[in-house]
C-alpha cells in the first residue's frame, strides 16, 4: 500500500525497475550528452560544469530517482517515503522544475519569450533537464550576485555559487557570497558536506575540460 501510494504521487519512482543501469562513467557521459552541455550552456553556466553537476547528482543516468528513507510519522504513509521530489540527470525537484520551466535556452542564454511549452518538459528527458539545470542555475547565480552588496565574482567564483545553489538552494548562497565564496567549517545541505560537494563538482568538472581538450563528443 505504501508504496503504490507514493507511485501515484511520484510516478517516476517506477524507474527503480532500470535501478542504475543507465549510470554512466565520465567519458560515456560527456560522449553521449555532449553536445547538450554544449547547446544549452551560458556564458556563466559551462558545458563542462553541466556535465559535471549530472555526473555527481546522477552518474549519468536520465531517470536517476532520490532514496527512499524512514522517519517517525503519525502518518503510517510517510514512514517509509522518497527523501525528496528529485528526479532525473539533475536530481531537479519540484520546486526547482517549476521555477526554471518559465524560461528557456536561446543561443546560450537565458530568455522568457518564445519557449514554446516549457511547462510540459520532462526532467528524465536529457534535453530537457540540461536546459531546465542550465536556466535555473544561471538565474539564480545572477539573482544572488544582484542582490549582494559589491559583490564581484570571477568565473570560478561564478561556478562554485551555482554548485552551491544546486546543492543548498538559493536562500543560503547569499551567505556564501558574503564569506567571500568560502564554505564553513562542517556546512551541510541535506545530506552533504557541502565544501565536499564544491570539491567533487570541480574535480569533475576537470576531468570533462580534459575531454572537451582532448576534442571528445
């Protein structure tokens, strides 16, 4: 009963019938999503970093689900339940979907006109959900630097936000922005530590600069 409850309200939780077999190593990834990273890129949200947010939410796989998790609940249906609405290359969740289906990619830049039907896209479709990362991260990046008092930021710094945006939210990057790009001592979001994820995020994001070098698809 539980969980046919949450299949109803999260049908992509029937993907735990492909389980990882859609994960990817690094190269597969950039081979196969390449030129999405690349179409759906902005001047602030790069191919590689693209590349390298999927390869850490999801290893690749489209149609990658959150974990599922016990807790304490009067509600026998939410003892045993999906730690969050997070699905896709992304881990996008609700929240952020809806937010970032409002716009679109336009020859690597964020526009609100003409997008067609956005609001219809798919975050276990590849395509959509690079274009979907791609304006969510880059508006929210702008929106935080906008909003911080003489705040200036160089690529890296740029890039390490959106990281942080995707793993924490954009609430709290306003502190991060504030502490000159650091992380503290022992941050978490969620799960996570967050100055780990920053490191993962740029030891990958590296790896698939090589392979952009290298001429790789």
């Amino acid at each position: 009963m539980n969980l046919v409850y949450h299949v109803v309200r999260k049908p992509t939780e029937l993907f735990f019938l492909v389980g990882g077999a859609l994960d990817k190593k690094p190269s597969e990834t950039w081979r196969q999503y390449g030129p999405l990273f690349r179409a759906y890129s902005t001047s602030t949200i790069t191919p590689e970093l693209l590349a390298a947010l999927a390869q850490v939410e999801s290893t690749g796989n489209p149609v990658a689900r959150t974990y599922w998790r016990w807790q304490l609940n009067w509600n026998p249906l939410a003892v045993y339940q999906p730690a969050s609405s997070a699905v896709g290359l992304y881990q996008m969740t609700d929240a952020a979907y809806a937010e970032a289906a409002r716009s679109c990619i336009r020859k690597n830049a964020v526009v609100d006109a003409d997008c067609g039907f956005t609001s219809l896209y798919l975050r276990t479709l590849p395509s959509h959900a690079v274009e979907l990362a791609a304006v969510y991260l880059d508006r929210n990046v702008a929106a935080v630097l906008a909003r911080a008092t003489n705040a200036t930021a160089n690529p890296q710094q740029k890039q390490d936000l959106a990281a942080f945006i995707h793993l924490c939210g954009a609430g709290p990057a306003g502190a991060f922005v504030r502490r000159g790009f650091q992380t503290m001592a022992g941050e978490r979001c969620g799960d996570h530590l967050v100055a780990a994820y920053l490191a993962k995020v740029n030891a990958m994001k590296r790896q698939f600069l090589r392979f952009a070098a290298d001429g790789r698809n």
